[in-house]
C-alpha cells in the first residue's frame, strides 16, 4: 500500500537569489509539495520551476501572482519585500505567508526598534551607554573595560565607531563627536566565535534549525569588506551543549512573546546572530529572514521536509511539528562571487563547469546572482554569482568535495575563500564562555 500524502501544497516562494533556489531545491524534495513557482527567481531557479518576472518588493504584484496561481503558501526570501509589506499584502487575500508583516519586520529594518524589544524582553546582547560628556565617557569606558567600543550616535555622522585597546584614543573620539554636538554609545566589546541560529517562529511557538557559521569578509582569514556571505558550514561540533536551547529560551521565545504583547505576532524565522563571548551568549543582531549563504548549508541537511514545516509556521501550527531530523553529514557552502565584489561586480561572463561540478558526489551548485543569455547559457548577473555546496562524512571531507566542485567552476575575474570552515576542520574554534548562568545585566541609558 503506498501512502498517500496527507495534503498536497502549492508554494509561490519570493526572490532572486541562493537562499530562495535553496529553498525551492528543498520544497520540491517534500512529497507533499505539488507545485512551486518562484518570482523573479534567477537561472538556476528557472531551471526546475516555473519563473514570474514580477517585481518581488511590489506588494500587490505579489499578491495578485499569489491569487492568479491559487498556491497554497507563498515564502517570502530576502528582507526587502518583508519590509515592504508584502506579507501583509498576500496575507489580506487570505493565503498563509511564511515572513513576518511589516510591523514584525522591523526588528531587522531598524537596529534601534530591535534594541528595545531586546530591553523589554531581557534578551543579553551588547550592553550599552549613552554618554553626553567626557566624565559619563570615561565612566562608561571602565565599566565595560578594554577593548573600547565607542559609537557616534548620529549627528556627528560620518565619524563612525572606533574600536580600540588604548583607553586616550577612545575617549579622544567621543570628544570629537561631542564637540560636533553629538552624543555618544559605549558598548561592551563582544568578542569570541559568531554563530548564526535559524528559529521557525509561528507568532507564538519557535522550532530551532542546526546553527551554523559564516564568513562575511570578502578575503581569507576574515580580511578586507564586508560582504553578504562569502560561505558557510553546519553543524558546529564546537558550540557548546545546551546552546540552542539558551537561545531558544533567553532569545527567541522572550522575543516572540514580547512581539505577540504588542499585537505584532513575528511569523516566519527570527535569524539570531550571536557571539558566545567570555561573559557569556550575546545577541549581535536579528534578522528576519534566512540567511545567505547559511540556508544553503543548513537546507542540505534536513531531512524533515519542508514545505509541510513552512505551512505550519505560516498557520500558528508549529507546536503540532515533529522533532526536527537531520542528515548526520556535514554541509559546506562556498560561495563563487564575481571579479571586484562587493565594489561594482563585473556581470554577463560565461559560466562554465556547472555540471562537472555537480556530477561529484555529494555536491550540488546553488545559483545567486545568474541569468539566461540569449542563447539560453548561464551568465554572471550579480556580487555573489552561485555557492557550491557539498556533503560530507565530516567537515574535512566536507570542505574537500565544496572545494573540488569550485575549482571545476569557471567564470573569468570570480573569487572566493579557500578557508571556509577551515579553522573548525582544524580544531582550532575555542569558546571560553560558561553558558547558562548568565545574569542579565541592564544598563541604564540601554540604548
């Protein structure tokens, strides 16, 4: 007798880049999917559904493409269109949406909006002090000791944030912008390893996915811009036993309850980014959407699937989910991005290997910023161009078939990091923190 598949769900999923093929890849691998589409979608996407070129920060566009379709969920992608309201748009033609609504989205769009739900639901991130003079300077400086963390806070823009050991530079820059009229933010250093922790939230419940790391600087050993992503790795043998749980239990869910409070339920995933420093698990920032290039890496072990998994976030019904399984392999995402990235990236080169690289065992191409040409070829549209993302006994074997599958990709001018995951491979990621017993320490003036 096969098993007939409980429902069958029609999915429109929002975005051009790796995260939604990721996602998509992941959807159509859930035998209750029927049907994806995705708009814009890009190369990689339109090669395995249907594409929509419509405006995806449009909020009616998406909403009447959601209708015309009659899908069943639409996922929403990147933050733009979150913030844009196009949740709230679909959602009032009464068809479930896995993002948060505009209101809810805030907690990405406005650092400061996040801060304050952080200080009403007592979640540790960088404790903070706003200081309008040289004596509340200093002050604030000892209180949170070296290294110095000294932020303008706005009128003396351009000035920026310095980061120093020497307490006389420190406090040179707060004067500098209180002679521009400015105050300033003294925050506590946040040292120790980064982890980013995906969290399915349904307005009320939360369900945790496996952390992961990224790499946000362009160059090797974390040199050089910033970046979207430049690659990713999952699990974290490192991270210590009981982490989620922590985040789930002084993060997410403080932060999910206090947003219901105030009548702005958050449905869809809160993506913590955290640093477990020496003083303990801090909240560096929220984002309000899956992370790039993490969700590659992290979609390619679930096991669980899917499409069931976003519908029931998208209905309040995540507390009816079984527990999460996962593939005992270790993922490794690395990304491809094009020549000058993240300056002005060179677009429309040839790209040339893809299906050597996916013919390795174990490994799979994630396309981000790809199009068609006119004769149907895939050409470079973008910064960050595709993510080749591999599986593996451990992360060593891992990182060996992620990199075999790059050196098989070729686009003229494109870069990447050779050590993604690298200093994990090699044991060498030491968390010095004692998680759990962490007093919550509010400072006054909390920015």
């Amino acid at each position: 007798m096969h098993h007939v598949p409980l429902l069958t769900v029609k999915v429109l999923v929002i975005g051009p880049g790796g995260r939604e093929h990721a996602i998509v890849r992941s959807l159509l691998a859930d035998p209750n999917v029927s049907e994806v589409h995705a708009a814009p979608g890009n190369a990689g996407i339109s090669k395995l559904v249907p594409t929509h070129r419509i405006d995806g920060n449009d909020p009616q566009a998406v909403a009447a493409l959601a209708t015309r379709l009659a899908v069943d969920l639409v996922v929403v992608g990147p933050e733009a269109p979150l913030a844009a309201g196009v949740s709230d748009a679909v959602r009032a033609t009464g068809i479930p949406v896995f993002g948060p609504d505009k209101a809810a989205a805030q907690l990405e769009a406005s650092k400061a909006f996040a801060k304050e739900i952080m200080a009403e639901a007592e979640v540790p991130t960088a404790m903070a002090l706003v200081a309008t003079n040289a004596a509340e300077a200093a002050s604030a400086l000892d209180t949170f000791g070296a290294p110095y963390v000294v932020k303008d806070d706005g009128l003396a823009a351009g000035k920026g944030v310095v980061v120093t050991k020497d307490r006389d530079e420190a406090l040179a820059h707060a004067q500098t912008c209180f002679d521009a009229g400015g105050t300033v933010v003294i925050e506590e250093f946040l040292d120790g390893p980064e982890v980013s922790l995906f969290v399915l939230c349904d307005g009320h419940n939360t369900v945790a996915l496996s952390p992961a790391q990224d790499f946000k600087r362009i160059f090797d050993n974390d040199e050089g811009p910033n970046t979207g992503g430049m690659g990713a790795y999952t699990p974290l043998e490192w991270a210590p036993e009981g982490l989620v749980q922590e985040v789930i239990d002084r993060v997410a869910q403080p932060t999910v309850n206090e947003m219901a409070r105030r009548g702005t339920p958050f449905v869809g995933v809160l993506f913590v980014g955290l640093a477990l420093t020496t003083r303990g698990t801090r909240v560096i920032e929220f984002n309000v959407r899956f992370g790039d290039p993490e969700t590659q890496a992290v979609l390619a072990r679930l096991k669980t699937p899917l499409g069931s998994l976003l519908l029931a976030a998208a209905k309040g019904e995540l507390d009816r989910v079984d527990e999460l399984r996962w593939s005992k392999e270790t993922a490794v995402a690395v990304v491809v991005a094009s020549e000058n990235y993240p300056d002005t990236p060179r677009t429309g080169d040839r790209i040339r290997g893809l299906k050597k690289a996916e013919a390795l065992d174990g490994v799979h191409v994630i396309h981000a910023g790809t199009a068609l040409d006119n004769d149907g070829k895939v050409v470079s549209a973008g910064g960050r161009v595709l993510a080749v993302v591999a599986l593996g006994s451990d992360l060593v074997e891992a990182r060996e078939k992620a990199y075999d599958g790059v050196e098989l990709v070729q686009l003229d001018g494109s870069q990447f990091r050779s050590d993604i995951g690298r200093k994990a491979a090699r044991n060498e990621i030491k968390v010095s923190t004692a998680t759990g017993a962490l007093p919550v320490t509010k400072a006054k003036g909390l920015a």
